[in-house]
C-alpha cells in the first residue's frame, strides 16, 4: 500500500508542477500530518514541517514531533501562537479548537509567504468534515486546492483516503506517534490538546485553560497506565472513557477530587 500511495502522489505532483516547489507541511504530530509528511518525502517532494504550539499543548507530542522530523531528514519549524490564541479565546464560550484553528491558519499563511514557500499541505483524509461544501469550490482535483483563499494553494495527498486506510498506511509505514490516550472526540484516535475538553458555554478564561491542561495531563497517566481512553471536561469534571472498569474510574475519582479541593 505504501508503494503505491507513494507511487501516486509523484505521479500527482508531476503533472500538477509541484517538484522545485517549497512544500510546509501542518505537521501536528498525529497519525494523518505524520503519514502526509512521510508520503511527500519519501515521493522526493522539497518538504518542511511546521508544528504549532502553544502553553497547554502536549509536551511529550511535541518531543515526539521533533524526534520523528530529525529521523525523516526533514527540516522543521516550530512556532508559539500562545499569544494570539489567548486574543482569540478568552472571554469566547468554549471549546476553543475553532478560535485555535483560526489563529494557526493565520499564522501558517504568513510564515509560508515570509519565508518562501510555495505550499501548504495538510494532512485531511476522506473523513474529515472538510470533505464536501468546502472541497466541492475547488476547480480540478480536490487534492490540490486554492480553498480557503488566503494566497497559498493547500495540498492534501490522504485527502482520498478513509481514515482506516490511512490507519493501515501508517502502521505499514512504522508510524507510531506518541499518544497520551486521550478521549477525543472520536473513537478513532484523534488527539489534540486539553483545552478541547473545556465544558461548552463556558467562558474561556487563563485560569480554565491552565485547569483543563493540569487535570488532563494527571489523568493522562492513569489512563496510559490502565490502558484505557479518558478525559475530563472542566470545570465539571464529567470523565469521558472508553471502555473504563470501575478501578479505572475510581482511581480518576481520586484525581479530580484533589483538583476540586484545591490540592493540585
């Protein structure tokens, strides 16, 4: 499968003109940017990751990201957007993936035009919601695509994928990105940051973003050690789990009730 997915994208990328171009990979750190990452270099593409982080974001991710970049030989930028997200979010009810979403697009169209780079490429499959009123404006194959005009074209290689090919791909691959096993939003693994479980219609606040980061963060121990998936909304402190025996949640009890009575 990898072969012929590798074998694809050169055969996409000679007739679309994209050797000799400069090509900034989103590169989170989860299985789908680190698979399109991959892919693009093992086709021979100019490739470079850019990682965006912020004060709640996952360190053990981020160490991940770079050790995985430095083993591929590709050259990778990371940026703090702690500031602007800070704008965007506080005083807005949460979740805030939207406002952190629209802060790290801005950012990633200005580093790509000041330092250079002629694509952005994201690592999107057939699953994602961008499939459909978004991807249906572009002209031509949706893999390359103008959408949304902000100056730089969007190349997306997995965007024809089922997030279960992209699955095998990556386990075919060798890629195994470092999880802190999380809930998410989804059954499939799709982790991101802990500011993702602030309780809707809450107001942002410094303060609610540093609760859900530390909360999150002691449960992701409990939850990497029983081997489960579990988080926490804040300030409700409502567990969300997959497959949690009582013992599991008991012990996530004891945590929280720390953060409740102001011991953490």
């Amino acid at each position: 499968m990898i072969e012929r997915a590798v074998e694809d994208i050169r055969e996409f990328s000679e007739e679309n003109a994209l050797y000799g171009r400069r090509i900034l990979v989103l590169f989170s750190g989860g299985k789908d940017s680190s698979l399109a990452l991959y892919l693009l270099k093992e086709a021979g593409l100019d490739v470079s990751a850019l990682t965006f982080f912020h004060r709640w974001s996952w360190r053990e991710t981020l160490n991940w990201t770079m050790g995985f970049t430095k083993r591929l030989g590709v050259e990778h930028f990371l940026v703090d957007v702690t500031d602007g997200l800070l704008r965007e979010a506080v005083g807005r009810k949460g979740p805030i993936c939207i406002n952190c979403k629209k802060v790290m697009l801005w950012n990633a169209k200005w580093f790509a035009l000041n330092n250079g780079f002629d694509v952005l490429a994201k690592g999107d499959n057939a699953n994602d919601k961008i499939i459909g009123a978004l991807l249906d404006q572009c002209e031509g194959d949706i893999r390359l695509c103008g959408i949304p005009r902000i100056g730089v074209p969007f190349f997306r290689p997995l965007i024809k994928y089922t997030a279960e090919e992209v699955e095998a791909l990556a386990d075919e691959a060798g890629i195994k990105p470092y999880r802190m096993y999380e809930h998410a939003r989804r059954r499939q693994w799709r982790e991101g940051c802990p500011l993702q479980y602030i309780d809707r219609e809450e107001r942002v606040t410094p303060e609610l973003m540093d609760l859900a980061y530390r909360t999150n963060y002691e449960i992701s121990k409990v939850a990497r050690r029983r081997k489960v998936r579990m988080s926490v909304r804040v300030p409700s402190f409502e567990i969300m789990c997959w497959d949690c025996d009582e013992k599991t949640l008991s012990e996530a009890r004891e945590v929280i009730s720390r953060f409740m009575e102001g011991k953490e």
